[in-house]
C-alpha cells in the first residue's frame, strides 16, 4: 500500500485541490483508493460525499485527533489531506505511514515562509523523508513577477518543484460537483492534464 500525504503548515493553499485530484487521479488508473480527511474543516470528506456513482470510486476514511493512522486493509492507495499546522506528534504519526509528501504552495511571501519553516521540520524529523518530497506550485499565472519569485524561492530547497499548476477555475468548478480533472472528457481540461504529467509520473518514481 502506497501513502501520498498533501501537507502543508498554512491554510489555503490548495491542499484539498491537490488531495482530491490526486485520488481521482488514482481512480481513473484502476487502483482502490482511500481518501483520509485529517483537516477540521472535512473539505475532502465534503467532496466524497457528493462525487456522482458514474465515476470511479473513492473510499473515504473517517479520521480525527483520537483516531490512529492505520488504514484498513484491501486499500491500494491512501491520499491523506491534512490541516493546516501539522506538526509535532500529528506530524510524526503521518511520517510514521512512510508516504510520499507533496507540499502545495502558491506564489506568495507567506506561503514561501511557511513551506521553508514545514520542510525544515521534514528535514529534521529525518532525512529519508525529503527525498519523497515534491512541491507543487498552485494557482500560478505564468510570466509574472510572483511565479518567477517562487521558482527562485524553490531552487534554494533541497525538495523539487515537480509542476506548477495554473490559475483557472476548472477546478472549482468540477470540485463542486465531486469531479476531478480525470473524470470529464480530456478536451474540457487539456491544459491542466497536461501540467499534471510531471506530477503523476514523480508519484510513479518517489
């Protein structure tokens, strides 16, 4: 069982975007998938609850601060969106699952100081870790001065920067329905597709 966990210490920055899509993602390739919502807000869990029967199924996972992180058996997959100010103890027990960690920020000052402080914090909890760490740029409008302080920023981390995923509201517009990228016709979103194949194929190798 593989665990793909998307974290990061500040709220919105997309994690639930990148969580859910990723599970979709997934889906769509015929594995069986579970979707763990450890954010108080249950975005995620939300979402589970009205994803249309016609698409491929993703199985949720009831978490909360009592739970332990032991998915259930007969499970090929577990993405596991997290709440922002993970760390400490919360952190250990997701670094305990030995998952692959994608990190989304977007292009601004404080999502740059919160990714350096979390991966900081990666690299002390043990170096293993940050070599199946990624980073992944969401909502970034190409040619502008934010996206090119925010490749700056990344290529002084020791993690990648496996995309960059664009500003559009593609994927608010399919989240409200329980879609993702992977479960309209290609055409619709072929742009997007097409930014997200570094990041499947990293998730593939990490």
């Amino acid at each position: 069982m593989r665990v793909i966990v998307v974290a990061n210490p500040k709220g919105g920055v997309g994690k639930s975007t990148l969580a859910t899509n990723v599970a979709g993602w997934l889906a769509h390739q015929g594995q069986h998938v579970m979707l763990g919502d450890l954010d108080r807000q249950h975005s995620s869990r939300q979402w589970l609850g009205i994803r249309p029967a016609t698409v491929p199924v993703i199985q949720g996972w009831d978490l909360s601060d009592g739970d332990k992180l032991k998915p259930p058996k007969g499970v090929s997959h577990v993405v596991i969106d997290t709440p922002a100010g993970l760390r400490g103890k919360r952190l250990a027990a997701v670094l305990a699952l030995d998952p692959v960690v994608l990190v989304p920020l977007q292009a601004s000052l404080f999502d740059m100081q919160a990714t350096h402080a979390f991966i900081d914090e990666l690299a002390q909890a043990g170096q293993g870790h940050l070599k199946r760490t990624g980073l992944v740029g969401m909502r970034v409008k190409d040619h502008t001065i934010a996206a090119d302080r925010l490749t700056e920023f990344v290529s002084g981390l020791p993690v990648p920067l496996v995309t960059q995923l664009r500003d559009t509201q593609n994927y608010i517009h399919l989240a409200a329905h329980g879609l993702t990228l992977w479960d309209v016709a290609p055409g619709r979103v072929e742009r997007d597709r097409a930014q997200w194949a570094p990041l499947t194929r990293w998730i593939c190798d990490a």
